[in-house]
C-alpha cells in the first residue's frame, strides 16, 4: 500500500495537475496526431465503390445535378455527403485525401462533443480518454477515412450532446438550443436513421423536466423540430425506396440488435479488461479522498447528472430500439446505428470515474491507458500523414499504381479483348484505370432476373448501375446484348456474393452448351476467366 501511495504520489497526482493545467493543448495535441493518423491511412487507402459513388456524384457539372441525382432516387442516400465531398474538392490536395478531408474532421467531432461533455463533470484526465476512445473501437475508428455520411451524423450527434448539456446549464442558452438543432437537423440529414436520436435525447430531456418541476419548451420545440433536416430529402428517398426496397440486400431481424455490439465484445475486449484490472487496482489502494491537484483552486467533481445518465444508458441502447423499428421499414445495416458507441463511451468513461471516487489520479491513469492503446495502434499511420504532407505529388499516383498492380490485371492489359467485371471491380477501374483499359471494360446486367433474388447482393448492384447510367459515367450493357457482339472476352471474378456473372456463364455452359469457360488465372487478386461463345 505504501508503495502503491508512492507511485500515485510521484507520478500520477503530478501528472493530473499538469492535464489540469494543460487540458486544452492536451486535447489539441491529440486532435492533430489524430488527424494525422487519418491522412496517414486515407493517403494509401483506394476509394471503393460507395466512396467512388460519392467521388462521381460530387463531381457532377454543377451542384444542381448532384440534388437531381438524389431528388430521382437514383441512390438510397441524401446528398449531403457528396454535397461535403464537393466541398473537400476544392482543397489543394490528392482527391484521395481532399475528398475524405471533411469526414475527417466530422470524425473528430465525436472527441471534441465526448471530451466538452466530460470536462464539465470530471477532471482533464477523464475528458482527454473520451476524446481518444473512439479510436479504441476499429469499426468505429474505420469510418475516420470513409467519404460517407456515417463520420457525419457521428460527429454532430457528438456535438448536439454537449450543446443539450450547454442548455440544461443555461450557459450561451439562445445559441446552445439553436446549436442542438442545427447539430441534430445536420445529423438526419446526412442519414435518415439519425431520426431515431430522438429518444435518449427525450428521454434525459424528461429526466431533466422531472428533476427541475418545469418543462424546458424552447429544447422541446428544438427536439420535435430536427427531423426538419430531412424534409428536402424525403421525395428523393421516397422514390429510392420504390426503386430499391424489394430488393435491398440488407434487411434487419431480432437478431440484428447483437451485431453493432460485436466490437465491443469482441475487438475492445483486451482494451477494457486492461483498464478494468487497472482501475480496479488503483481503488483498492486509493484514499477515499481525492486531493486537490491543481495550482488553482478547482471545483469538485460532480459527476453525470442523473438525466445525463439517462441519455448515456438510452444512447446505448440504441441499436435495440432502432432494430425493432427497422422491422416496419424493412432495411438496417450496422452502420446505422453506431451512435450508440458515444453513449457506451459516456458510460465507460464516467464509471472508471466512479470507480475512482472521481479521482483526478485515477483519470491520468485511465488516460494513459488509451492513449497507449490508440497511439500504439495509429503511430504508424500518423508518420505516414506526414509523409504523405510531405510528398503530396505522390499520393495519388501511388494509388492508382497500387490499384492496377494486380496479377489478373496485368493479364487482361497483354490482351485486347474486352473485359466483363462486377461493378464493385467496374467503378474502381473506371477511376483509376488507364484510358486504354476504360474503353474494354464492361458492366453486365440481366434485367429478366431482376425480379428475382438469386444472387443476394447482386440484384442490388445491378439496379445501382442501370440508374447510375442515367447521370453517372456507368455503363451497364445486357448480358445477351453484349455476348451478341463480343464472343470472345474476359471476366474477371472473385465469386462472392455480390456477382451473378460467373454462376450465370457456368450454368449457361452446363445447359445451353453454346459457350466455353476456362481459368486464365487464379490466385488471391481474384480470378481471370476466358468465355468464348461456341
């Protein structure tokens, strides 16, 4: 015990003064590695091909088209993510990382609403880990460099907490109820499913109402008003989903609700036991009063206001409610519902606190954990951010390089023959192809399976590309249409689930007989396969 008390003594009570002292450059600190770290990744990353959706849309004549595009349903998202991307485009930077440059921000967003919220109730200690904790998570920390509307919604729903937590205190009140509108309306009109944020926001706020014996209207009008945000978009949506619904290729059940939390279980395990066993260790030998440890006089810990507990535990729940809602509307991915991690975040983080008897020690140890675990993870990806700032020139050329250095491709460059690829294959090499190799490659459709779900997530690609053709440079071509006029080509397959072709070809040559199908290549970049009609 003694030497336990030494150790907190001399190195973690020290420690926490200085994050007292020093909270904001902290987290300053944090932010720009952080951002780093993203440039790092996105400059080696290729857009695939819902990030080339974004890049083709935002790149369209004018912003007029891009709302058209949305308008006529031709895809199931809002603009606003092309709209940003649009935005980003206009940096002086590779398209690879001026596209993503806002969602990367946005991303960072979520750290800066989590470490506002906390600093409020704990010390610096506490605030700094919930910045850095959403990259603890990988499914989370993915979508830091992902040109969607994901990192969006994230990132203002973070911010919309702490406006609502600037309002509940009275502080900046005019601006901090407007803020929790805009932040709101923003987040549902990046994606549709932010709608549902609704309940643990109305459940604090009625936490809230409850405790105080007086309704808070001005933040209800705010609550009830948000899902404004997504009146521009909805005869847009609701022509997509005429479009796509029967066929969407991701549809939710009751068993859907476990799977937004495998990350925690799962990928944050170690992260969390390590810093239970941590805490956990630090209680047993702490003092039951925390010292003060600043130069200045500081105020007490207060901890989470029981209505901000409220939210923490809703917010957390989120998938379970969003899933049986998306029983009715017949659609849900993971993705959808990720905001829950900033309520787990919340709850994690304020019950270390707890755990410490809000210690200010126990936060600098917390935070030391953390950012061990993340920096051990994106300092890599950081000194690559400043390579990549450094030789900017290179990016893109080196992406293009890596995208087209692949065995099979090399194999279809030392032919002429056309090329029949997937469209996941289709959009890349359209991008990042030679000029040569664009005017071979083709996209197949087959309109009289439309109807038909065979192929799972095929169908859903298929109708992507014959509305896509409609205003972006996509160019699908019927199967029977193309074998009419190319009886001896090459395609180019991985037979997952998203491909319909290779399974169609080998049918067709199994029972109509009027073609042959041999492998050209196989190996882990996929397989070449050369179709001649007989």
């Amino acid at each position: 015990m003694v030497r336990t008390r030494k150790c907190v003594d001399e190195y973690l009570n020290p420690m926490a003064a200085w994050l007292e002292r020093h909270a904001t450059l902290a987290a300053s600190a944090l932010l720009a590695f952080f951002l780093l770290a993203a440039i790092g990744v996105a400059a080696h990353k290729l857009f695939w091909y819902d990030e080339l959706i974004t890049v083709f849309t935002a790149s369209l004549p004018s912003v007029s088209n891009l709302l058209r595009f949305y308008s006529d349903g031709l895809d199931t998202t809002s603009p606003v993510a092309s709209l940003v991307a649009r935005a980003g485009m206009h940096l002086a930077l590779p398209p690879e990382l001026a596209v993503r440059f806002p969602f990367m921000l946005a991303f960072l967003c979520i750290g800066v609403g989590l470490y506002g919220f906390i600093r409020r109730r704990y010390s610096a200690g506490y605030a700094l880990a919930a910045l850095a904790f959403p990259l603890a998570f990988p499914t989370l920390a993915y979508y830091m460099t992902e040109a969607r509307a994901y990192a969006l919604m994230l990132g203002a729903a973070s911010l919309a907490m702490y406006f609502w937590q600037s309002a509940a205190e009275g502080k900046a009140r005019p601006w901090s109820v407007f803020g929790l509108w805009l932040a709101l309306a923003f987040a549902v009109g990046a994606h549709f499913f932010a709608v549902f944020l609704f309940v643990p926001f109305a459940a604090a706020q009625f936490a809230q109402d409850r405790a105080r014996k007086r309704t808070d209207w001005p933040v209800w009008l705010a609550l009830l008003l948000f899902p404004a945000g997504f009146l521009p978009f909805l005869r847009g949506t609701q022509r997509a989903s005429a479009y796509y619904r029967a066929a969407f290729h991701a549809k939710p059940s009751f068993a859907s609700m476990r799977i937004p939390y495998r990350d925690i279980y799962v990928s944050g395990t170690w992260l969390t036991v390590s810093v239970l066993l941590l805490l956990a260790m630090w209680w047993l030998f702490q003092e039951s009063k925390s010292p003060d440890v600043s130069d200045r006089p500081e105020p007490q810990s207060t901890g989470l206001t029981q209505p901000e507990w409220v939210f923490a535990i809703v917010l957390t729940l989120f998938p379970v409610y969003v899933v049986i809602a998306s029983l009715k509307l017949g659609v849900f991915r993971e993705q959808y519902t990720m905001s829950f991690y900033i309520g787990f975040i919340l709850l994690v983080v304020a019950g270390f606190a707890e755990l410490t008897r809000r210690h200010a020690a126990g936060g600098a140890l917390v935070f030391l954990v953390v950012l061990a675990a993340v920096t051990g993870t994106f300092a890599k990806s950081a000194v690559g951010g400043v390579k990549a700032l450094s030789h900017l020139s290179r990016v893109h050329a080196a992406d293009a390089a890596q995208a087209t250095d692949l065995h099979w491709l090399q194999n279809v460059q030392s032919s002429s023959l056309p090329l029949a690829v997937d469209p996941n294959s289709y959009i890349s090499l359209e991008y990042y192809g030679s000029p040569e190799l664009r005017q071979r490659i083709y996209a197949l459709t087959d309109e009289a399976d439309f109807g038909y779900p065979k192929y799972h997530l095929a169908v859903s690609d298929q109708q992507n590309f014959k509305l896509f053709s409609r205003m972006l440079p996509v160019h699908p071509t019927e199967i029977e249409d193309f074998l009419a006029n190319h009886p001896h080509f090459l395609v180019r397959t991985s037979f997952d689930e998203h491909e319909w072709l290779p399974d169609y070809l080998l049918r067709r040559q199994q029972t109509k007989g009027d073609l042959s199908v041999t492998i050209v290549s196989n190996d882990e970049s996929g397989t070449l396969l050369d179709v001649q009609m007989k």
